[in-house]
C-alpha cells in the first residue's frame, strides 16, 4: 500500500494583514487546522495554522506575529497537514519555548512520534473515574481540597498574589503515593516576564525537579499568539507521556489569563462580534479543547491531572475566565488577598475553595482513614470562626460567650498552623491530618459532632497519650 503524497501549495495572494492574522486570496482544498510556513522577504520562515476556511479565502494565524511582512512579498505555504510536535521520553528533563523550540542549549529531539498538537477530548465513556490522591505538600489542598489523578482543578488568584510560588512549590513536591508508579511534571508559562521564567527555571533545577519535568515557557516579550500554541504543545507532550509511555502526568499551566487575551486579540483581529467584556463568544468552546484534555483513560496505566492558574481581574471571580472555567473543571483554589496582607503563606481561603472529586481520593488505603471526618470538622470550626470574626467588628469581644472566644482562637490557630507553612516546606498527608488533630484537641468532644465516637477515640491526640 502506497503512503499518501502529500503536496504543499504555495500563494502569493495575501491581500490583508490583521494584528496575529494575514488573509490569504484564491485558496482551494485548504483544511481547518492546517500547518502553514510563512516566507517574510528576506528569506525567513515563520509558522502558522489556518483559522478560518471558505472557497475563496483562508485566515492564518501566524505564531511569530506579522511584524515586518508585507502583502506583496509574502509567500503563503499550505502544508496539508496538521500541527504537529514531536516526541519522545528524551523530552524529559528538556526546555522549550512556547512554539516548541528547544531553548536549553541541548541536542534536538530525535522524535518517536510527531502527533497533531490539537490532540481530543477524552471520549467520556472511555474515561475511568480519578479515585487516586496526589499528594502536594500543601496542606491547604492536600487536608481541605484534595487533589485526585486525572482531575482538572484550577487555581483562582489575583495580580500581585504569590500564585507563582505556589505553582512553584506543587511543581518541586507533587507526588504519587506508589514510589512504584512513574509520575512527571509538565509546566507551560504563558506570557510570564524573564524574572519570572529565571524564577521558576532556577527553582526547578535546585529542587531537583527539572529531571522529573518538562517546561514550556513563552515569554511577556514573545508574540502573543504563541499563548495559543503553548498549552496545546504541553498537553500533546502529556498525552503520548501518559498513554503511550505509562506516566502520571501532573500538568500546571500559568496564566489562563494570559491566554484568553490572545484570544480576544485573535477575535479582534477577526472583527468578531464580542462577547461578555470583549471575550470571543466561544471562549467557553476554546478552554474546553484544554481542560477536557485531562484525565485517565480505561486500559491505559498513566494519567494527566490538570492545575491551570489564573489571575482574576480586580479579584472578581464572576469575570468570564474564572466563571467560564468553574463550569468546566471540577472545583477550584482561591488564592485569597486578605490572608497575602495578614503575611499567611500559602494565603489559600480553604472556605470558597472546593475540589469535586475529593471524597473519591481520600480514606483509608489512599490517605487515613479519618480524613473525611476530619475536614468537614475543621471546615465548620473555621467557618464558625469566620463568622464571628464580622460579629465581633459589629459588637465587640466582650459581647461574645466562652464558646465563641474557644472558635475564635481555633481559627486563628488553623491560618497560623494549617494554613500556612514554608515555601520549603513539604507535609504529608499524615503530617497535615495531625495539625488538625492538634487544633481540634482544644475543643470538648461535645463539639466535634462531624466526627464519629471510634474516629476520636483512635486518633484525638488526648486519646492516643493515653494508649501510648
């Protein structure tokens, strides 16, 4: 059986220029989707992939930018094929930036595979339920808001927050409990500052983790376009690491913000009529092309679970990126700004932050068999606290009752205890449940009434003195 020939075909008919898009005349048999070079005038090849299709006109969208290109002297060249990236285990421990060029100074990848970037959603009824706990260190997210393998759970932050740190902490401790089982980072920057790049870079490589990793970076400085590029390249990475080559892949992608505004430039660009706050009408369909790129597939032993971070704009979490997101993933962080101004770290508000599939990833063989009991009294303690803390501003200390001062000091204790911990600081999950053990243990047992009798009497600190 003969292979396919496939035939590029070049055009000089480029008769506009658009912000990230050039509009290119009298093409036929052009694809959605299709790979295409760019040829500027003095010889230099950019790279693209069309947007738009119809009989008369195709749309590129050109991953390097337009600068410098002019109609006349511009050559168009239609590959017939999709976008792809090559890969292979040697992308393990390597660098690229965010068109998926090695920048590390290392030898080119000898490739395995070279698959479409744009890759599927899992087809839903291949899918297999994430049941697994990963393990962050965090004890914010792996006490209160656990994370499971083959989630998609995000990160809500705000300008200024140390959301990058955080990002950078998940990424040096995130582990699977089964020393057997082979688990990777994969971690795509969008539009991040060469400070930051140096940050994250430099943390990588002092922890260690640069050789469990792969990094895509795409710079403030580079094209804006190419944030549409990135994600897909790390995602396309994670699918042939995870399913071909049996690796539980942790993917974190920062910042979706930083995303959905080169795709507002795009829908510009295009004269789209916009959506809510100038965002194209199908962003919702476009981050879902992302998110839905997650999770474990029935058969195969890997897995990708998924952390994108966001900055939400002025902290409003009804803005359409963190709204939009909400609906697809299942549950989120929120990084809180009155707890950054209070000097707790990591400032993660444990309250509004919620991950769905946390019942499935805890208990016993998986985390201890209190966990559940646990987190849902520590969640009321807190909350409770929360509250009195408003009633206090109204009334003052001195109106309060025994009982109320005793959940005033509690949560006071969960942000100072729990809640905040070293930037170097890794907990397990053992190690997390006995803080909140510790913090518990000065209530009565009357009031730990979401704990069973047995749950208390194996683990209440007071208890388990006694039986030592």
């Amino acid at each position: 059986m003969t292979a396919k020939t496939i035939i590029a075909r070049e055009f000089k008919t480029v008769n506009g220029i658009s912000g990230p898009l050039l509009f290119v005349q009298g093409t036929r048999n052009v694809a959605y989707g299709e790979y295409v070079e760019i040829i500027a005038q003095d010889g230099s090849v950019r790279h693209g992939q069309v947007l738009e299709t119809s009989f008369e006109m195709a749309v590129v969208q050109v991953f390097e930018g337009t600068g410098g290109l002019s109609r006349e002297h511009t050559i168009v060249r239609f590959t017939g094929e999709p976008l792809r990236f090559s890969v292979s285990t040697d992308v393990i421990g390597r660098m690229f930036n965010g068109s998926g060029k090695v920048i590390d100074g290392g030898p080119p990848i000898i490739p395995k595979e070279k698959l479409d970037v744009n890759g599927s959603p899992i087809n839903p009824k291949s899918r297999a339920y994430p049941t697994d706990f990963i393990q962050t260190g965090i004890s914010a997210i792996d006490g209160m808001n656990t994370l499971s393998r083959g989630q998609k759970l995000p990160l809500f932050s705000g300008n200024g927050l140390p959301h990058n740190e955080i990002a950078a902490q998940i990424a040096r401790q995130a582990k699977v409990r089964k020393t057997e089982e082979k688990f990777l980072l994969i971690f795509a920057a969008l539009g991040i500052t060469v400070d930051e790049a140096r940050f994250f870079i430099n943390s990588f490589e002092e922890s260690g983790a640069l050789s469990r990793s792969v990094l895509f970076i795409n710079l403030a400085q580079d094209p804006a376009i190419e944030r549409i590029l990135t994600p897909r390249l790390a995602l396309t990475t994670a699918e042939y690491l995870a399913f071909e080559e049996d690796y539980h892949v942790l993917v974190i992608i920062t910042d979706m913000t930083n995303y959905c505004e080169a795709l507002r430039e795009i829908s510009a660009a295009r004269e789209e009529v916009p959506g809510r706050r100038g965002y194209p009408g199908y962003m919702y369909t476009d981050l879902a092309s992302i998110y839905e790129r997650t999770g474990r597939v029935l058969g195969k032993l890997g897995s990708i679970t998924q952390m994108p971070i966001l900055t939400m704009p002025n902290d409003d979490i009804t803005h359409p990126i963190p709204d939009l997101t909400g609906y697809i993933t299942e549950g989120q962080i929120i990084v809180d700004r009155a707890l950054h101004r209070r000097g707790i770290y990591p400032p993660i508000d444990v309250l509004p932050s919620l991950s769905r599939l946390m019942k499935e990833a805890i208990g016993q063989n998986k985390t201890r068999d209190d966990h559940r009991e646990l987190s849902d009294q520590l969640y009321y303690m807190y909350a409770e606290g929360r509250s009195l803390r408003e009633l206090v501003a109204v009334v003052g200390e001195e109106a309060l009752t025994e009982r109320d001062h005793m959940y005033l000091r509690a949560a006071d204790r969960f942000e100072r205890e729990f809640v905040s911990q070293g930037r170097y600081e890794e907990r397990s999950i053992e190690q997390t449940l006995d803080i909140g053990w510790d913090i518990l243990s000065s209530f009565p047992e009357s009031e730990l009434k979401r704990i069973s009798l047995n749950t208390i009497q194996k683990y209440h600190p007071a208890k388990r003195s006694k039986v030592s």
